[in-house]
C-alpha cells in the first residue's frame, strides 16, 4: 500500500510541479463569520465496502462561501513556499513512510466559492492536466421536501430534507440554530446550515464534525495558477475523464500497473456529470 | 349535447377545486432601517402553525422578493424569516394566495456557540489515531489512564500495552523508540494531559528498508506530544507517609521531550507494596539472566489474585535513567541504565492436594515465610540506523542480579543464594537495493549463575543422617547461545522470495553438588549419585527459503520452508536430525473493516542441559529429583484462525479466533509424592498433550455515553498425561473465562470505572467425573469525582468470590477511600485503604491435578498522606 502512495504522490508531484512557479496572489473575498469542517466520507469501492474520509472546510462569509479540502488547501499552500516543491516531496515522502499518505491528497481537490462572483452563481476551480481550470454556473436550487424527522447532530437540533440532485436522492439534516443556507459541496438551500448529508445509495456523505463561529480570516480566492481556462462543467469533467483515460494508457504501455488500478477516479466530480 | 355541458362544468369545478388547493403566497422582505430597503439572502419559512412541521422555503432575492406555494387544506399558516444578521420575524397568515409585506429589523450577527466533535478515532492507512481529548478526564494522570478507555487497547498494571489482543511490538514517543521493550515506565509516567494523540499502527515495519516490501501483522503505538510539552522539562516529585505499619512513598520524575533529545529519569522508593520493579522497571521480554540457575527455588507463599499492593511487605529502592539523542536524521543513539534495590517479606499458608488415579488424595500443609533481597543493575546501549536503504542495529545488554532469600516452613529453615550475570550483543545490519534486501543478524549472549540452598534440617529421611541433619545443594550453570543468520530476499511485484541461512550454536554447562552437613554446615563430601557435570553442544544449520505473495490489504499469503539439520552432542552421546518446519500464513481484508488470519505452523525442540541430568538435584526443601540422561524432544502443531473486525466511525473493534495447538515430547517427567515429599523423574515415555480454545473480544466507545466499553471471553480445554505415582493419568482442564470492562464520563467532573472477570476452571481424570471445580469472579467499580475547587474524591469497591472457599471468605468486598486536593502545583492526597479491614485472602487454584489453597495476609486498614508537586 505504501508502495502504491509513493508512486500516487510521485504521479501528482509530476501534475502539479508547476504551481508554485507561476501562481498569482490570493484575494480577499470578504472576512469570514463561520467555520464548519466536514467529515467527507466516500466508498472508494462499493464491492468491498471500502470508505475514504477527507475533511472539508466551509467557510461562511455575509456574501460569499468557500468549500475546499483542509489537506489540499495544505498541499497546495506548501508548494507556494519557496522551495515548496521540494518539501511536499520531502513531507510526502514521511508521510508515506507513516502511511498517512492520504493526509496530502484527498478525494475532492476543487475548490467551489459559493455565490461567486455574484449571488446565486457558483464558480469552481480545479486542474487538469497541470493547468487551471474554472468554470462558473447558476448555482442549481434544490427542490427539497421536507420531512419531520428530528435528531441531533454535533448538538444542533436537526431537520431531515430530501432532494434529487444531479442523478441522486440526497438526504440533508438541516439546523434552525444557525440560519444560514449553506452546506457541503453544492448542496444548500435550506432553512439553516446541513449538518449532515448522504445520498441514498450510501457512497458519499458529509457530516459536520466541528463548528466555529467568528473564526477568524479572510474567505480567500486562491490564485494557485497564472491564470484559469474558462470553461463549462461539462467541458472539464470531459477533459478530467480524457486526462485520466491518457495517464492510465500511458501507465499501461509504461508497464506501471499499478496506476491502472488505483489511479484516482474523478471522485465527487462524476456526480456532477449527473444530469 | 347536454352530456358535455355537464362534463365541462364538472371539469371546471374541480380546476377550481384543485386551484383553491394550492395558494401561493409572495411577497417582499424588507429591512425596518434604512429607509425600508430590501432585505436580500433571508430565510423565509412556510411552516404549521404549531411550528414542528416545515412547508417550504426560499431566500429572498437580491429585491428582497420570495414566492412560496401551498398544497394543502390547513386554514392557517406560520410565516418565519430569520438570518444572522436580524431579528427573526413570525407571522400567522392565512392560508390562500396573497401578497405579503415582511419587515425586519437588523440585529447583531449572533452565531450559536462553537461545538467541536471528532469521532472516537480515525483512520488513515493502518494507521488508527485515538485524540487524547476525547477520552481525557480532569482526574487522569499518566497515559496510562487514558489509554485503558480507548477502544482495542488493554493495558496491564505494569504498563504493558496490547491491541486487539496482541502485545505491542514498539511504543514510541513522537515517533522515537527510546525504551525499547522497557516501556512500562512511560505509560504509567507520562502525564496524560501532555499527549495530543495516541496512534495505533496496525500493521507496522520499524525497519523502514523492508517499507513496502513487508508487512507485518503487529501492531505498535505512538504517543505525539502537545506543542507545549515538546522541549520542556516535565519534574515531579512525591512524598508520602502512612500508618499502620509505618509507611512511606517518595518518587521522583523528569522527562523531557524534543524531535532531537529524548530523556526520562525516575527514582522510586516505597515500603507500601507498590512493587515499582514489575510495573516500571522489568523489561516485558523475558530477560536471560531469569534462566540461570533458576531450577534451584525457596519455597515462598504463594501469591493471591488480589492488588499486590494489598499484601505485598517490601521496601524498594529503584533508578533509572534513559536517553535517546538523534545524531542525524535516520541514526539514535539510546543509552538505559537501571539499578534495583528490594526486599521482600511474606507469610502464607497453603494446603497443597494431589489427586491420585486409584487412591486417595494426599494433602500438604506449609506454613511458610520469607524473606528476599534482590539486587539488580542492568546497562543497555543501543545504535540504530534507520533509513529507507540501510538498517544497523546494534544493542550491548550487560545484567547482573543478586538474590538472597530466607525462610522458614514449618520447623524448616531454607537459604537460597543465586548470583547471576549475563551479557548479549544484538547485530542487524541490512542494505536495500532497490527490491531486494541483503542482511546480516547475530545475537549472542553469555549466562552465568550459581546458586546455593542451604536446608536445616532436611526432611529427606532416607538422607538425612543423625550427625548430617541438613544438607546444602550447590549448583553452577553456564551457557553461550549464538545465533546468526543471513537473508537475501527479492520482491516482483506482489511477490517475494526469501532464503535465509541460519548457524545457531549453544553451549551450556551444569554442575550441582548435593552434600550433606551437620548443624554448623560443615559439609561432607557428596556421592557420585548425588553429583552432576553435564554438558551439551547443540548446533544448528538451516536453510529456510519463504515465499510471500501480498497484494496489500486484499490479501497476505506467506509459506516458509525451513529445513534444520541440528547437531547435538552430550556425555558419549552424538546425534544429528533433520527437521522440516513449514509454516504457513494467510491474512487479509475481506469487506470494510472485516478481516481474516490464518496461520498453521509446525515447531520443534530440543531440552537443555537441565533436562540431562542424571545425578539427584534438590530444587527445593521438599523435592527433589533427576532426569533420565536423555535429550528431550518435542515437536508442535498449531493452527490458528481468526476474524477481525473494526469500524472506526463508530469506535468499535471486535476479535474471534480460534486456536489448536499439540505438543508431543518423548520424555516424561512423573513424581512420586511420599508424604511431604516429591520425587521427581523423568522415563521415555512419548505423550502429547492437546489445547483448544476460542477467545472471543468487543471493544467499543459509544460516545453518546461517554463510555467505553470492553468485553473478552476464553475458552480452552487442555488434555494431557500426567506421570504420578508411576501411573499414567490422562487429564483434562477446562477454562472458561470472561471479562467487562466499562469506562464511563458521568460529567466533566465524575467518571466511573467497572471492571469484572471471572474464570470457571474444572480438572478431571478423562472419562471420569470433576475431581475438581471452581468457579472464581473478581469485580471492583470505582468513582472519580471532581468536588470543585481543586478538591476531588476517589473510592473504590472490590469484591471477591470463589466457590471452593468455605466461610466468611468465600465471599470478600474491599473499600479504598482517596481524598485529594489540588492547590497550584502542589496535590495533596489522602487514601484510606481495606477500609473493611480485612487481614487474610483465602484462594483455592488448579493445575495438573493439584489443588493448592492459600491463605496470605493481608495489610489491614491503613492510612497514607501524599504530596505531589511540579517543580518545572
């Protein structure tokens, strides 16, 4: 397994040697009024059963959200620094060692600002093939129904709501305690903050593990390229799927079987292909 | 024509029906300041009116505009609107189609409080990571106490650390080994509130050149400091005194911490049975120097299954110090030195019954005491290069140990004197060449010990003469052991091929005099019959080629294929065999979080030189005995199977296995007891014995309680034959036994502790009825409550029962009462202990078709006052 890291994190070495090369300053959004992190699990494999967890920070401003991974927020801020590169692979390295790999990499490696640029828009950012890429959409509104189920979660008093959303029955528990309607990944819309989301089959969940109020910070744009290619969602997520087909037959003909087998699928994002 | 009239108005009335159904009701927000401006992004709901039921729901738009519709028949609904930023508003409106005007007031931006949650434990990789925090309780001291309520881990009183039923193999501080197998000093040391995190790693190789080429299946725990505990001295002291007998406690601590420089130094003296040298000091390897000359023994009362603390007189004195220094990156430098200083004294009486085939049981009754002072000093010194392509190791371990005890049993008086010293280089040097492993180990040790029992008067009628009525049994032992071995291995891909090549040499000497003496001791020269000098050369070759294929978590399936040619050569005797040892192993993960093991091996065994003896050697006042002058040999068979499993989101981790092993030697020891006396000789006699058990264990921390909660049940059968008064009695022990352990936070203030485990133990001839059957529980619950102001209370319960012990201690409840204070750096506690006063423990035990009943005293009800106090 360990094995299979060292080779994971050499692959996404090679993908974002760039980074720290070109990138442009961070912008300020707006200061930030809430933090909550998020316990995102996904069944990496739904024969076996087996589940990956990452945590995801969302942070809430006035006007403007953002959505990323703690790790690849790490990850990505690491390489900026001088000499950056060469401590990621170092830090990589140890980690592997450790077999904790995963705290460098993550399952959902965009980053999603909500209400951005303006309100009721979405605007993700990510990388393929080592090159920014963003795109930017109306930020879909969720038909959710409401149901009188009650529980707790993390001590919030919690309301259970149903939606389809692009090709799945989510399931969100919502609080009142804090009336902001937001939640995990481009699921929002309800009467207060979701605490916990799951769609029905069981491969994805979000389940908010803390809670911070006033946290302090900015909401920051992160620039960690010179520039974003603009582009539709479903133009990256093709492009996404034809790097990865590339890199797997390339591993193929290289005789490095273990990409094809364990490269990293294009996670979160294939439930976005959903129409 | 009139048909469709009548249809369409039909039509038309249930359009407008349905249009009376589903109201819509809009409007606008707007803010009450501001010139009444639109309230933009603020939550309107459409619920019930009594407010448990939500209907619907949207932002208001950047003009503050919001539409709702209603499907239903309700009269009346409740309009709400709330963000961060204003007052929220509620509204009863009526349930049709309108426009409504919603104003709010701007209010200050309140968030409810911050809550933090992490699950029990995480995990990445076969990495688990338990958060101190979430376990930590104001009443915790060292890690210790933290540690006994993490789910799958179990920690003994000595600080020995098991998970998932198997002992650690490393423990580590920020990543660092610097006490090796001596780490019960740490976790029952280090401060718990110093500890971020406790990271358990499941399947760990400390060698980092095997990383990715080899996985074991042991596990190893790591301790990560807090921030604020790295690079600082940690200093505690503690003194204490009590009453009744006079008492006292002192001990001193300090340990500091870096990436760089690892150190730990204690001192610890106590006359109140707090027995330091087996919870803190003793090394959970069996240390050479125990075999020396440890066939000669004083009879001393046996121990009762209670609290040492309870019982145990002593008065220790013990030192220790340790330090690691990281030279470079990849290479420690870890330096241990331990002195030890004991006495020990201890009064019992036993009845010892032994169960005959065709007669009547026979039964011995000792009164016995004690008196034992143990000096021990012990030096280590240990390099270790660790990087991802190169591995030296290289420990020098010199022991020495002095053992002097007296006593009495009965009119009986016993002396035992046991010097012993041993001295081990360990070597491991290994090179990683991209897939494959080239390595060299050599571990070699030298033993040394004596040992004299002196016995006045000696009970051995048929020795014991008039003018020799005491006797003294002298015995000196020596022993070199080499072991070395090279290895090459190449990994493929999931494969790997492995041959090592072993040269094993071991030479070992004894000589015993038994000699009779007279009442000053002065000696008379012994008899051949009653003397030994035996010597035995044993060597081995092996050539043990392994294959192992591992796909990672899917699957691990390893076949060793030793084969051993051992020379042997004792008295005229010269011999050589060849064994062939496969082994085979299988372990893997079957579905989320579930996991199998398999492992069938066949072992085999050669005596030592303390099975060669033929001349009469006296082990203790009232046995003694010789062997047949024949090697003894052995082989097994074990099978074992297991499932595994564990969920970390909701901490719980659970364990089946079941095991199989058989045992066959060609020789057999049998005694004869005459009287008090045991006889004791070894015949050719090939037997075997069977085990079987299962063990089955639950783990679980249900965070909604605040409770861990832990359950283990075993059970085993033993077969075996059992040589007694020259007839061969095939036997037959059952066990059953079981354990609850549940932690428990009442509140931030309070937690409470159950511990119980009870054990069902049977003994029987086979085919025969129990000879005998006991059924044993021992349960304590104690409390911790915090009282505020730095006051806080400690008691505990204990009971105790055995069904074979007739009377008032049949059953037996102990009560301990602490009281503390806790003012700056300074605790003061006060415990009151055996509250109930309770000055004897009676315990009844089963083992081979004896019975021995123990009655030990106890210390009775006492008091002590301890201070403790940080001096950094």
């Amino acid at each position: 397994m360990i094995n299979v890291f060292n080779k994971m994190a050499f692959a996404c070495l090679l993908l974002s040697v760039q980074i720290g090369v070109f990138a442009q300053k961070n912008v300020i959004l707006e200061p930030a009024i809430i933090e909550c992190r998020y316990l995102d699990r996904s069944m990496k494999d739904t024969l076996t059963g087996q589940i990956e967890a990452d945590t995801m920070i969302l942070r809430i401003g006035r006007n403007v959200s953002c959505f990323y991974s703690k790790d690849v927020l790490f990850s990505d801020s690491l390489k900026r620094t001088p000499n950056g590169t060469t401590k990621w692979i170092n830090l990589m390295g140890q980690y592997a060692r450790e077999g904790r790999s995963r705290d460098l990499l993550c399952n959902d490696s965009d980053y999603y600002y909500l209400d951005y640029p303006e309100q009721g828009q979405i605007t993700v950012r990510t990388k393929v093939n080592n090159k920014g890429v963003e795109y930017t959409e109306e930020r879909e509104t969720l038909q959710w129904e409401f149901r009188d189920s009650v529980k707790t979660v993390l001590g919030f008093e919690c309301y259970l709501a149903e939606a389809n959303f692009r090709g799945r029955k989510w399931l969100a528990w919502y609080t009142l305690e804090v009336p902001v309607s937001q939640g995990p990944w481009k699921l929002w819309g309800l009467p207060g903050l979701i605490c916990e989301a799951y769609e029905d089959q069981g491969q994805y969940s979000y389940s908010l593990v803390s809670f911070t109020p006033n946290p302090g910070g900015d909401i920051m744009l992160y620039n960690l390229f010179k520039s974003y290619e603009k582009k539709s969602r479903f133009e990256v997520f093709e492009a996404l799927v034809r790097h990865r087909e590339l890199m797997i037959e390339d591993a193929r003909q290289s005789g490095n079987s273990w990409m094809i087998g364990h490269g990293r699928s294009p996670g979160r994002k294939e439930l976005d292909w959903m129409r | 024509m009139l048909k469709i009239r009548l249809f369409l108005i039909l039509v038309a009335l249930f359009y407008l029906a349905t249009a009376s159904a589903q109201s819509v009701i809009s409007g606008t927000v707007r803010y009450a300041e501001e010139g009444g401006g639109p309230a933009a992004g603020i939550g309107v709901m459409m619920m019930s009116v009594d407010g448990k039921s939500m209907l619907g729901f949207q932002n208001s738009d950047s003009e503050g505009a919001f539409s709702l519709t209603y499907r239903g028949n309700a009269d009346s609904l409740l309009i709400r609107c709330h963000a961060l930023d204003i007052k929220p508003l509620e509204r009863r409106i009526a349930a049709r189609t309108q426009q409504l005007q919603l104003v709010v007031e701007s209010a200050p931006l309140s968030i409810a409080e911050a809550r933090i949650k992490e699950p029990p434990m995480r995990q990445r990789g076969d990495t688990l990571i338990y958060t101190v925090a979430q376990y930590l309780d104001s009443t915790d001291r060292a890690i210790a106490d933290v540690l006994k309520k993490m789910p799958g881990i179990y920690v003994e009183k000595s600080g020995k650390v098991s998970y998932n039923g198997k002992e650690i193999i490393r423990f580590y501080i920020e990543g660092m080994d610097m006490l090796g197998r001596n780490y019960g000093v740490a976790t029952n040391n280090i401060k718990a509130s110093d500890i971020a995190s406790v990271e358990v790693y499941e399947r760990h190789q400390p060698i980092r050149a095997l990383e990715s080429l080899e996985r074991p299946d042991q596990a190893a725990l790591n301790l990560k400091l807090k921030e604020s505990a790295r690079g600082a001295w940690t200093t505690t002291l503690q003194l204490g005194g009590g009453y009744k007998p006079w008492m006292w406690n002192a001990e001193a601590v300090a340990m500091y911490f870096t990436r760089k420089v690892q150190t730990m130094l204690t001192y610890k003296t106590n006359n109140e049975g707090d027995d330091v040298v087996i919870s803190e000091l003793i090394s959970f390897e069996i240390p050479l120097i125990e075999g020396a000359a440890s066939l000669l023994n004083l009879r001393i009362p046996s121990e009762p299954p209670v609290d040492r603390s309870r019982y145990l007189m002593n008065n220790v004195h013990a030192v220790s110090t340790n330090v690691l220094t990281r030279l470079r990156p990849t290479i420690d430098l870890s330096a241990r030195a331990s002195y030890i200083h004991d006495r020990q004294t201890a009064e019992g009486s036993s009845l010892t019954r032994y169960y005959f085939l065709q007669e009547q049981p026979v039964d011995v009754e000792e009164l016995i005491s004690s008196q034992i002072r143990t000096d021990q000093a012990e030096v280590s010194i240990r390099l270790v290069n660790n990087s991802a392509t190169h591995y030296l190791d290289e420990r020098l371990n010199i022991t020495g140990r002095l053992y002097d005890a007296n006593g009495t049993v009965g009119s009986i008086n016993q002396n035992l004197y046991r010097p012993a010293f041993s001295i081990e280089n360990r070597f491991s040097d290994m090179i990683r060449k991209n897939e494959r492993i080239y390595s060299v180990n050599s571990n070699t040790s030298y033993t040394e010990g004596s040992a004299t029992l002196k016995v006045s008067p000696l009970p051995f009628n048929d020795l014991a003469t008039e003018f020799a009525p005491n006797a003294v049994q002298q015995l000196y032992t020596r022993r070199l052991d080499s072991q070395n071995n090279l290895r090459w291995s190449q990994n493929i891909g999931y494969w790997q091929m492995m041959v090592r090549a072993y040269f094993n040499a071991r030479i070992e000497n004894m000589e015993s005099t038994f000699l009779l003496a007279d009442s000053e001791f002065y000696t008379f020269p012994a008899v051949d019959s009653m003397t030994n000098d035996v010597s035995l050369r044993r060597f081995d070759v092996i050539l043990a080629p392994r294959f192992e294929y591992n796909s990672g978590e899917r699957i691990k399936i390893s076949l060793d294929l030793p084969l051993d040619v051992r020379f042997t050569s004792y008295a005229d005797e010269d011999e050589h065999r060849f064994h062939f040892l496969p082994r085979l192993s299988l372990s893997g993960d079957i579905a989320g979080g579930l996991r199998y093991n398999l492992d069938a091996r066949l072992t085999s065994g050669v005596g030592g030189v303390n099975s060669l003896y033929m001349g009469y050697l006296m082990t203790n006042y009232r046995s003694i005995g010789r062997r047949s002058g024949q090697l003894l040999h052995s082989s097994g068979k074990t099978a074992t199977v297991g499932l595994e499993y564990k969920n970390p989101w909701i901490g719980m981790i659970t364990l089946l296995r079941g095991t199989w092993s058989r045992n066959e030697q060609d020789l057999l020891m049998g005694s004869v007891i005459e009287g008090i006396l045991v006889r004791q000789e070894s015949l050719p006699i090939a037997h075997h014995s069977d085990r079987y058990g299962f063990e089955l264990s639950y783990s679980q921390r249900i965070s909604v309680l605040a409770t861990t909660l832990g359950i283990a049940l075993n059970r085993t059968w033993q077969q075996a034959q059992i040589l007694r008064q020259e007839q061969l009695i095939p036997s037959l022990r059952g066990l059953w036994q079981g354990r609850l352990t549940a932690t428990t936070r009442l509140s931030d203030k309070a937690q409470i502790f159950y511990r119980g485990s009870g054990s069902l133990v049977t003994s029987r001839m086979s085919g025969g009825e129990d000879i005998s059957r006991y059924t044993y529980l021992q349960q304590s619950l104690s409390g911790q409550f915090v009282l505020g102001r730095g006051f806080r209370l400690d008691g505990s319960v204990e009971h105790y029962f055995n069904d074979a012990v007739s009377g008032s201690h049949r059953h037996l409840v102990f009560a301990d009462l602490s009281f503390g204070w806790l003012h700056k750096r300074m605790e003061f506690r006060l415990e009151a202990r055996n509250l109930f006063n309770h000055k004897t423990f009676n315990y009844i035990s089963s083992n081979n078709l004896i019975d021995i009943s123990t009655m030990s005293p106890l210390r009775g009800a006492s008091v002590v006052l301890k201070v403790r106090f940080s001096i950094l």
